[in-house]
C-alpha cells in the first residue's frame, strides 16, 4: 500500500498496524464536512427551485433529509480492519501423492 505525505514524499506501509487513531478521526471529520456541505446546497436549491421546478426541488428537499443520517452513519463507522500482510512469501511445494507401487514383501508379510 503506498501513501503519500503532505510535503510529497511516498511512504509504503510495510506493516499490518492501523492508521493512527488522529488520522482515523480526520478523515471521519472531513467525510462529514463534505456531505454536511452537500446537504446545505441541496436545501439552498430546494428553497430557489420550489416555484421554478418543483420536481427538482422536491428530490433536492429528499436528499437534504436523507443526508444527516447518512453523514453520522459514515462518520460513526468503525475503525478501518486490520490491513493484511502482503504475500511475497513462496509457497511450500507441492508434494504429489505417492503412486500405487509394488511392495517388496519381507519375510513377516505373506
């Protein structure tokens, strides 16, 4: 996985931690800010639109109500799972099955 900083250097992950508990909550913020501003601009078009398009400014109306569930909905989501290791390690070869074969008998087998 390859990030990148703010001053534009590349950072791999090399590790299967999490990202840092205050990085988490930035990007939660910033999900939230983002559709919070979404949701205000459908209520602003829904108020210009009413009595020029009123279909329009009915499903900017429905999604101005929708969007605040939506927003803490994404927002209170759980922290990101535990990233996997990558796999760049070599398989164990596979053995093949032992093939019928003639058994030398001893004296004990009869």
């Amino acid at each position: 996985m390859q990030r990148t900083k703010r001053n534009g250097a590349e950072v791999f992950r090399i590790t299967g931690a999490r990202m840092g508990l205050e990085e988490d909550v930035r990007g939660r913020q910033r999900r939230y800010v983002i559709s919070m501003t979404i949701r205000t601009l459908s209520v602003v078009a829904t108020v210009l639109l009413w009595n020029v398009e009123r279909h329009v400014a009915i499903v900017t109306l429905a999604a101005g109500l929708l969007l605040p569930y939506i927003a803490v909905v994404i927002a209170n989501a759980g922290r990101e799972s535990t990233p996997s290791l990558p796999s760049h390690f070599v398989p164990a070869p596979v053995r093949p099955a032992l093939e019928d074969g003639n058994l030398n008998k001893t004296s004990d087998q009869s």
